[in-house]
C-alpha cells in the first residue's frame, strides 16, 4: 500500500491559507495602497478633482509592479531589512514608472510631480504597512512571564541558527520548555 501525498490546501476549506488567495489579498492590498498614495498626492497638489481614470491606472501599475518584484512573497510579520530592501528597489522603480508616466503625459490636467509624489508616497505607505504589521506582532507575541534566563550558544546552523535564536528571544516559553528539556542546541552564530 502506498502511503498517501499530502494534500494542498484547499480555496474552499480554510481559503486564507490557501497560497494562490495570500497572494492575490497581499497584491491588491499593495494596489490599494498605491490608489491611496494617489488620491493623496492629488489632494496635496491640489487639483481640481479626483479622476477615477487616474486612480485605476495608478492602482494598476502598482498591482502590477507588487506582482512582478514579488512583493507578495514577503511576511509581513517578520519583515526584516532585507525585505525593506525589496520595498526599496520597487520603488524607485515606480518612481522611474512615474517619471515616465509624468513626461508622457497619459491623463491630461494631471502633473508630472504628482506622478511622482503619488511613487514616493506608495513606497512610504508599502514600508509602513509592513513596519507596522512586525511592530503590532512583536507587540503581542511577546511575553511578559519572567523565566529564569541561561546563556546559550549557538553554533552551526546558518541562516536557521539566527531564526531559531531570534524566535527563543521572541518566545521566552517556548525557549524555556528546549532549555528544560536538556537538549543541546548546535545552529551556527554564536551569540
């Protein structure tokens, strides 16, 4: 007898841990953003009104750069500087977009530093959404039980030595039941 493959997460019986709807809710949610940039850039420049044209467009471009500089693969609850970096990158290539967009010219009535102001400010708001999911995380995973402490060291692991480290600093209980169980712990750095 075979044993059975395990079976990929099905859309209709728990759909957000589905993959296919993380990444469309991340993308669009990254869209949403971007239109909320724009309708603040517009407001800031002071135009006369809001285009629904522009909005959509703008919306647009950003669920399309999300989906193509793969934004959508990031956690936001361990967001780190690497991922920042990737926020980075992103949008100075929107700001590029932008430029691009401003000097063309695609709505008339709408200037080229809104484009631009609209780039900048979405990049701000993707950093800031991230920022703040990590921030409300750490905030309520952390514990206030007070454990007695005992150094560690960790050795030879890599990149899942600094993880682990980093979630025994997260989860003191957690940390406290490896600890109690006498188990030696050998990842990579030594901290």
């Amino acid at each position: 007898m075979m044993p059975r493959s395990p079976k990929p997460p099905s859309l209709f019986h728990d759909p957000l841990h589905a993959p296919q709807v993380r990444r469309v809710v991340k993308v669009s949610l990254d869209a949403l953003l971007g239109m909320a940039a724009w309708i603040l850039a517009r407001k800031l420049e002071g135009g006369p009104s809001l285009s629904g044209r522009g909005i959509l467009l703008w919306g647009c471009i950003c669920f399309l750069l999300s989906l193509s500089t793969s934004l959508w693969r990031q956690h936001y609850r361990t967001t780190a500087f690497k991922d920042f970096l990737r926020i980075i990158w992103a949008g100075i290539l929107l700001v590029l977009i932008a430029t691009g967009l401003g000097l063309l010219q695609p709505l008339p009535g709408i200037g080229h530093d809104v484009w631009i102001f609209a780039g900048l400010l979405t990049t701000v708001l993707w950093g800031f959404l991230r920022a703040l999911v990590r921030g409300v995380h750490d905030f309520r995973t952390h514990d206030n039980h007070h454990y007695d402490t005992k150094l560690t060291l960790v050795v030879g692991a890599g990149r899942a030595g600094v993880l682990m480290v980093d979630e025994m600093q997260r989860h003191l209980s957690w940390a406290a039941k490896w600890w109690a169980s006498s188990m030696m712990i050998l990842p990579s750095r030594a901290y």
